[in-house]
C-alpha cells in the first residue's frame, strides 16, 4: 500500500502540467462508516456519523493538491481472558479516531458529468484509547494484533478512491472509499457526500 501511495504520489508532482489561474478551488464533505481493526475484528462505527472534509486546488490538468479532515466514530474491542486468577473481559475503546491529511488527488473523467479519482499522501492520526478492566489479564500481542490498546499518535501513507457525478455547474455528488494503515492497524472510511466549485 505504501510503495501504491508513493507511486501515485510521484505520478501527481511529475505529470508536467502548468499552473491555470482558471482551474477551481473545491471542498467536499462527506458521511459515512468507518472501521478500524482487522479481519479477525471488524469494528464499524455502528452509527452513521463518520465524515470527512477535503479542499484542494487544480495544479494541473487532472491532479490536485489537496487536504482533508476525517473523523471516523467511535470504537471498542472485548477482549475475553482466562487464566488461573479468573475469567472476564477488557474493554478497549476508542473515544475518538481522527486523521489530518495532506496529499494530492488524480481525476479520469468519464463522461461530460461523471469523473472517478484517487487520492494519496500523508496522514496525521490520533487515536484516544480508554479501558475498562486490567489491560495485565490480556495477552498484549494478540490484543495489539486486534486493535489499539493505548493512546496513539502517527504518520502514515494513505489512500482513496471514488467517483463524482455533476449534478450543477458549481455542486457534485461523490462516494469514496478511503484507507491508512496505522502502526499496522487498519483504518477504513466509506462515505458518500457533496463537493463545492469556487
């Protein structure tokens, strides 16, 4: 995913476009579900009341820079433990999951009015982990290999893909699917939203 990101990354600030001063700023907001975990622990946000915020700026015929905000909900992972002291739960929850990205976005149109893109570059996560129970019954690596345990800050490579329909000269429609891998967590967010010309 990394090497994906940084290829895609190079494809934007080396396409040879020229500057335009009749290209557009946009900004877009979206709502949706997000996920953080793995296979073995699919933690959707059970609500719909993730969202995301992006604006960028044309830099050439195609590709945009471009930064963003996402807010992916709340989460929780019950950990079951049994040794000889007993038995029970551990609770690890994620009061929030925020990202602060900085990348650039490539665009394809498809028709006069529907267009796909993807999305890559940096993002800054913060995740703000409380927990009910002893972390000390849990074995720490399977725990670690589930979800977070701890409050936790980072860089990392993200990306996204989607599409945009046109739905007024200055307005469009869009649904994205968007992804970082986090210390080796994953972090999902798909949303569908509306983007602003100016």
């Amino acid at each position: 995913m990394r090497k994906l990101a940084i290829f895609i990354l190079c494809c934007c600030f080396f396409s040879g476009g020229q500057l335009s001063g009749q290209e557009q700023y946009y900004g877009e907001i979206g709502l949706g579900m997000g996920k953080v975990g793995f296979d073995s622990s699919d933690f959707w946000d059970p609500g719909f009341d993730s969202f995301g915020l992006w604006a960028g700026y044309p830099f050439s015929d195609g590709f945009s820079v471009e930064a963003g905000f996402m807010n992916l909900g709340e989460f929780e992972d019950r950990i079951f433990y049994s040794d000889k002291g007993g038995s029970g739960f551990v609770t690890f929850s994620a009061d929030s999951v925020i990202n602060f990205n900085l990348g650039v976005r490539g665009t394809l149109p498809v028709t006069e009015a529907i267009s796909l893109h993807a999305r890559a570059g940096l993002s800054l996560w913060d995740v703000d982990v409380s927990v009910d129970g002893n972390p000390a019954n849990v074995d720490t690596t399977e725990a670690a290999d589930r979800f977070f345990t701890e409050s936790s800050n980072g860089v990392d490579f993200y990306l996204g893909w989607g599409a945009t329909i046109d739905i007024s000269p200055k307005n469009y429609l869009m649904v994205e699917y968007w992804y970082v891998e986090a210390d080796g967590v994953d972090m999902i967010h798909g949303l569908t939203g509306l983007g602003f010309k100016f």
